[in-house]
C-alpha cells in the first residue's frame, strides 16, 4: 500500500495552500481528488455568470510575494475561467501537480490504531496509508438535486449547475427552466436571460440580492494593487468577514435618518458585499434596524421590476435582509422585465412533476429543452457524509454527527484522532472570504505538524470537553445574529436532504480575528484541549 506522511483530501483552493505550506516544511504529502483535474469550487461550477463575490486581489493567496507580483486579476470580480486559471498557474509555479492523484474519488477512511495510521480507500479501490489525513474538501461541494418527482424522466438536458458540462452548452434558440434562485441562480439567471428564446424561473423563496458592480482591472489600476497588497490584506484580516469591508461601528438609530439613507445609496451604489458587510453592525441582529433597511431594499427591487407584481414576488416576506447569504447581481431584477423571462412562483402553483418535455406545475406544462437545478449543496457537512471516516472502535463520523457536527474548533472532533479538517464545520475559516480562512488554517495544520514531528508524537486527538465548550460558544455566536431564526444554509437547513429540518451549528459566526487568536492561543498553549501521544 502506498505511503505518505500526510495525505489531503482535495485540490481545490484549499488542498492547494496546504500542499504548499507542507512541502516547504518538507512533508512527504499526497493530494487526492475526486475530480479530473485540481480546483475545485472553480473546476466544477462551470455555469454562466459564475465568478467571485469577493474583490479578486482579497481573495487570492498572499503567501509569495513572488506570486503577488506575477499574477494579474482582469476584473474587480473574477469570472470562473479566470480562478481556475489562477489555482492552474500557482500549482505549476510551485511544483504541486505532481504531488497531486486526480480521479481519485476517497470514499472510505479507517483509522487504525494499533499503529496511527489512516487507511484511505478510494472508489476503485486503490488503497493509501498515512498517519496524518487532512481534509480540503469544502463547504459547498456536495451538491443536491431536488426531491421533485419525475426529474430523471426529463428526455432534454439536464443537470445541477455543479456539475454543468465541460463542453459548451447551446443556450441560444432554447428553452430554459432555472429551478433555484441562491446565489447561484441568481447568477445563472441574469446571465442567461438575454442568451436564450425562452426562460422560466421557478422560484420558492426570493433572496434579498444587492448589485455587484464588477468592472474591468485597468494594467494602472492592477499596478495599485499590487503595490497595496499589504494594506490590503492587513485591512482583511481586521475584518469579521476577511473582506475588505467590516461593519460600520455606528448604531443605526444613532445616525440620523437622512444621512443613514445617504449612507445606503451609497453602499448601492458601491462594488461588493459593503451593502451586508460593511453596514450598520445592528442590521443583522436588531429586528427593528434590520426591518428598515430591508424595506430600503424593498423599494430598490420595485424600482427596478417593471411589473409590480412581480416585483412583490421577487421580495422576500419569511426573512430580512443579510439573515440568508446575500446573492450578488448584475442586472438580475432587469432579466424579469424581458419578454423571453418568465417568473414562476411554486407557493402559488406548485411544481407537481418533472415530465418528458419539461416541468408540470398545478397550472400548466412548461415544456423545455433545457433544465438547470440551481438548487445548492448538503453545505459543510454534506462532503463528510459523502466519505466514510471510521474512527476509534469502528465509529462512524456520519453517526457521530447525525444532529449536527460537533467539533473542537472545527479542526477535530474526538473519537477521529490525526483527522485534521480544513475549512470543517464550526471553523472560522470555513465562514469567510475563503482565500483568507484557508489562509488562516492551513498556516496553522502546518505549523500544528511541524510540532508534532519535533516532539515525536504520531497521534492527536481533542478531548470530549473541549468540543463541548466549542459547541457551547458555536451556539453562543449564533444566538447574536438574526439568522439564526431563518432557514438556510447558514443554519443548516435543506428541503431536499433528510434530517436537515432542524436547525445545525455548522458555521462559527464569531468572525475571524477571534477565531484566529482563538488558534495562536491554543498554539502557544501546547494545543490546549488537544491530547497529543
Ligand atoms: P442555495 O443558496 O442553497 O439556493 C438553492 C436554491 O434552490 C434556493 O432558491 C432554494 O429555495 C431552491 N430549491 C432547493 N430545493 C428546491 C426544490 N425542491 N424546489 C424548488 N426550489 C428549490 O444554493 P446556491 O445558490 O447554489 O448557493 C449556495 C452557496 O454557494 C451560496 O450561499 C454561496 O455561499 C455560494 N456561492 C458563491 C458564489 C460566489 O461567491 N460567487 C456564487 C454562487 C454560490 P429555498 O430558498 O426556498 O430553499
């Protein structure tokens, strides 16, 4: 069986960092990935309009200088043809693809105890041992069809936008049917619209989308950024977010209201996630701050809906503004005052059945050539599912964690000794702009190793105390904000997946300076709450 001293599940922006920083430390490491190539997030979603909501020079990686320097971002928000040629560039400028196996689906992990060692089998069967696992296999990888009837009956194309195809999709001249409308919908759609003859939108629950304002990075205006990089990621690392926008100190009821609406266009007005992050702190735990700015963006979609009762469909009603992730648009509310752009509301006339020609709802038939299920991911803990990890006396993560994770930092969870997890449930940097948590983590599982390899130690497992008390301050950090009362994502809800009908502590919302002094205090505490053999 084939051997290294670590092995990391994934090549997407996370696996990548780590094999960097492990090979600097001189680790002998094996990156296994499911998919054909590395990338990940931006290997496989390959839908229209599929790109950044992070500013691409505070998403990339800040560890060379070298790389700072060579590397040119085209657009303020970078399209997913460019990530995934920036995550190609860094593994070939650092020598990683060779320490890299693709279509190398993991589907079981068993620990064994009688010499630390993992042994990781993947789908063919092909089996590898290290004593060290790591994971890098993301937050929103393990996408999910809807529970509809009848979806494998569909004779046109067909698909997740996960997994749209590698090969060009024929849009024009079609009828389309988007079933879905998160930040990916919303995507898809606007993108879509003006491409297709014909385009139906089956909507449940609306989200509260902001503009994006992407633009063109001039060469003078990349030259500025690279001669900021640094003021630009210390700004990110001051933030909750990791973003170069962090909340607006002012209580919003302090601020008189002319100028508070002032402050509001202009964050409209403004590129990037500023409108949710960079707000008054209060809008996203006070009901009655969050209700007025919800409004201000009630009048901002009917402004732009031609259609007045289309634009009372398009607010959301069941949740506030910034309780859900906020999708991100260009010109997404404009796709619903084209003639070709139809929106269907499933509360009204429920979708009854997916036929051979298209999509049946209560009211009629919408026959198609094409349907695209924007429909999202068994977020965070979905990917984990998907593996069998069998821990100390044949336990079973997935049984471990059948109400919902329970983890020591996100990094570990007892019972599941020398399993590192990057960017795992309840992490801080699974909650951020992911350039900068993987950043955050993965400095730390490198250090982490590099001590246990001084000290001699070949196991490291946190104790049952110590995920319960992160447990406790996980639910403590959620209790602050006003989604945790709405069912998304966040909080771990999914209609199509079963026993995701309660709310999860999947996600640490205690923003990332705390999550990282948190780490560099149980560092310089030997690894507190960890037991290391
Ligand atoms: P999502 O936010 O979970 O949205 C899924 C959509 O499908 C929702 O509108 C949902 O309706 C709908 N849906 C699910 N099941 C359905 C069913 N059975 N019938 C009808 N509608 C159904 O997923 P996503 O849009 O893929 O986004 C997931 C996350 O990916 C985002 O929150 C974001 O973090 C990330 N993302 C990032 C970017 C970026 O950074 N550029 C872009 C895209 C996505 P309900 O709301 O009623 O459940």
């Amino acid at each position: 069986m084939e051997h290294h001293e670590v092995i990391i599940i994934g090549a997407g922006l996370t696996g990548i960092a780590q094999l960097y920083k492990l090979k600097e430390a001189g680790f002998d490491t094996l990156v296994l990935e499911a998919g054909g190539d590395l990338g990940g997030t931006w290997y496989w979603n390959r839908y229209p309009g599929c790109r950044f909501d992070s500013e691409s020079y505070s998403y990339g990686y800040s560890f060379s200088k070298e790389l700072l320097e060579e590397w040119d971002w085209t657009e303020h928000f970078s399209p997913q043809p460019e990530n995934l040629r920036y995550l190609n560039f860094v593994a070939d400028k650092f020598d990683l693809r060779a320490h890299m196996r693709f279509d190398s689906k993991v589907e079981r992990a068993t620990w064994n105890e009688d010499n630390h060692t993992w042994t990781v089998r993947l789908h063919d069967g092909a089996e590898f041992s290290c004593p060290f696992l790591l994971t890098a296999i993301g937050i929103l990888s393990a996408a999910v069809m809807p529970r509809i009837e009848g979806v494998e009956r569909f004779k046109g194309q067909s698909f997740h936008t996960y997994h749209w195809p590698q090969e060009p999709v024929e849009l024009a001249g079609k009828k389309v049917a988007v079933v879905g409308t998160g930040a990916t919908g919303v995507q898809l759609i606007a993108e879509i619209a003006d491409k297709v003859e014909q385009l139906y939108v089956f909507q449940r629950r609306p989200n509260w989308c902001a503009p994006l304002h992407n633009a063109p990075i001039t060469p003078e205006e990349m030259a500025k950024i690279k001669a900021s990089y640094d003021e630009i990621f210390d700004r990110c690392m001051q933030t909750a977010g990791g973003f170069i926008h962090g909340s607006d100190p002012r209580k919003m009821f302090d601020v008189p209201e002319e100028e508070r609406y002032a402050f509001w266009e202009e964050l409209y007005a403004s590129p990037g996630f500023g409108i949710w992050l960079g707000n008054f702190r209060d809008v996203l735990m006070d009901e009655r701050c969050n209700e007025q700015f919800s409004e201000f963006m009630a009048e901002k979609i009917r402004a732009r809906v031609k259609d007045p009762a289309v634009a009372e469909k398009l607010i959301p009603k069941d949740h506030g503004f910034g309780t859900r992730r906020v999708p991100m648009e260009t010109r997404y509310y404009e796709a619903y005052n084209r003639d070709n752009v139809q929106l269907i509301d499933i509360n009204d006339t429920p979708i009854e059945t997916v036929t051979e020609t298209g999509i049946r709802t209560s009211e009629r038939d919408f026959d198609v050539d094409l349907i695209v299920y924007a429909t999202g991911f068994d977020a965070v803990t979905g990917a984990f599912d998907r593996i069998d990890f069998i821990g100390v006396d044949d336990q079973k993560l997935r049984d471990k964690w059948e109400t919902g994770p329970i983890t020591h930092y996100g990094i570990q969870t007892h019972g599941f000794p020398n399993l590192i997890m990057l960017t795992g449930p309840q992490s801080g940097s699974g909650n951020t702009n992911f350039g900068r948590g993987v950043e955050d983590i993965v400095f730390w599982a490198a250090d982490l190793l590099v001590y246990l390899r001084e000290h001699g130690y070949t196991r490291i497992e946190n104790t049952v105390e110590a995920e319960e008390r992160w447990n406790e301050h996980v639910r403590d950090m959620y209790d602050m904000l006003l989604l945790s009362k709405t069912k998304s994502w966040f909080t771990g809800y999914n209609s199509n997946v079963e026993g995701r009908d309660t709310i999860r502590y999947v996600a640490y919302n205690g923003g990332a300076p705390r999550y990282r002094k948190r780490l560099a205090e149980c560092a310089a505490k030997g690894y507190e709450g960890f037991v290391l053999a």
